[in-house]
C-alpha cells in the first residue's frame, strides 16, 4: 500500500520529532511521497529547504485567509518569483475562512482572486482552504475555471468538510476533494456521506498534520505516517479495499501536482 500525504505542513514543531524522523516514519508505513503546504511569506526559506532536502517531499505556496491582511502587492511578487522553484506543485494553501475571520472578508476575497490569477499566470494548481464562505469561494472559483486552458486540472479543495452542494460543483468544476483524519471522526457523519458520495476518480487523502489526527491518535500531534487511517476509512465508506483507494488517490494526486 503506497499512498501520499497530499497536504502537511512539514516545517511546524513537531518537537522532539524532525523533519528526518517524520519523513523517515512516514516512508516506513508506506507514504512515498509528501507534499509540505505553504501558508504565508515568512515561511518560503524554510518551506522550500526542506522540500529541496527529501527527493519525495514536494511543495506548495501561497498566503492563508488567515493572513491575507498581512501582507503587500510586493509580497505578492515575492511569491510569484519563488513560486517558481521546481519543487513547487501548486499555489496554496489560499482561500476564504469566515468562521474565524481574522482577516477582512473583503481583503481576503481580493487576494484569494490574486492568487488564482498566480496560479493561471504559472500554470500551477491552486490548494484551496475552505471555511463558512462557500458562496463567495465559488464565484472566484468559477471565475478562475472559465481562464483555465482546456484540460488544466484547477486544484485541490483542502480538508473537506463543507456541504455536498459545494462539493458536487468543484468537481464540476474540474477541482479534486481532499479528505483528512475528520473522516474518522465520530461525529463526521455530513463528511462521511460527501465522501461515500464523491467519485473516487476525484478524491485525495491528507493529514494536515500537526493537526486533525485521526482515530485513534486523537489529541495527539498528527504526522503524516497517519494518512493511512484515513485511507482505511475511505476504503470502508466507499466499500473498497483498501489497497485500491491507495491506488486510485495516489493516481490522483500525481496527476494533480504532476509528481
């Protein structure tokens, strides 16, 4: 069983763990490759330093809803210019979260329309966060798909936890959907039901880590060697074996970030 961890966040503390122990265990219980998320500016050096250190880690940049206000059109430049490293697989983690809203809603659209036209403008795919905006999300979204060049993969939603409605239109938009360790969640009935909904042709799996682990490490830092619960999970909710959904969304996710 080979699977990849779509979406973690390699350069946060995992102390007394490293980025060697959380790469190496991760291998270990059968998670080939990695994709280590970026969520703001500052984090580029160290983002792009580890992605560069392990073959099978790869990268994404881009600027969170949660730090949109922070940050300057030349930061923006900033991230155009470093986007561009062979190592970087997608534009995010972008969006819109109006449930903590630490950022204006405003101020979050603009830059969310930004960073989509990044991704147009390096023909990258975009890693999309989404939390209680999902009207305004997909405006923007279907704004972007109708500039995307024919049979250009738009992206990945990040961490599913929205409504169905929402869902059925990204993938009708071309959008892949991520699923973490909420899947195993007792009380993730609504996600469980996207999921046993959702083709598997469009569906990833994800940890997050250092957050959301799944069961039965709950209240305990995640890691990416835990992809692989929620991939067994997937596997009961759709009925399958497990050793097929490891497949089909590491098919999936190498054709999304072309890794």
């Amino acid at each position: 069983m080979l699977l990849i961890d779509t979406h973690c966040h390699l350069n946060y503390d995992y102390a007394p763990k490293t980025a060697d122990d959380l790469v190496r265990e991760a291998r270990e219980a059968g998670v080939e490759k990695l994709i280590t998320i970026g969520t703001d500016i500052d984090s580029i050096d160290a983002i792009q330093k580890i992605s560069e250190q392990y073959e099978n880690v790869y990268h994404t940049l881009g600027v969170h809803p949660h730090d949109v206000e922070k940050i300057s059109d030349q930061d923006l430049g900033i991230l155009e210019k470093r986007a561009q490293h062979p190592k970087c697989k997608a534009i995010g983690e972008i969006g819109l979260d109006y449930y903590y809203e630490h950022s204006q809603r405003q101020v979050q659209i603009q830059r969310l329309e930004q960073q989509l036209e990044l991704a147009l403008k390096l023909q990258l795919p975009v890693v999309i966060h989404s939390r209680d905006g999902e009207d305004d999300l997909l405006v923007a979204l279907r704004h972007y798909c109708g500039k995307l060049k024919n049979g250009k993969i738009p992206g990945v939603i990040h961490c599913f936890t929205g409504t169905i409605p929402f869902g059925q239109q990204c993938i009708d938009l071309g959008f892949y959907i991520s699923f973490s360790g909420i899947l195993t969640f007792k009380n993730a009935e609504d996600v469980r039901a996207a999921a046993r909904l959702f083709p598997m042709e469009r569906l990833l799996v994800e940890t997050d880590s250092p957050y959301l682990a799944p069961v039965p490490f709950r209240g305990k830092k995640c890691e990416p060697a835990m992809v692989k619960f929620t991939a067994q999970k997937l596997a009961e909710v759709k009925g399958m074996g497990v050793d097929e959904v490891a497949a089909k969304t590491t098919e999936n996710a190498q054709r999304v970030f072309g890794i």
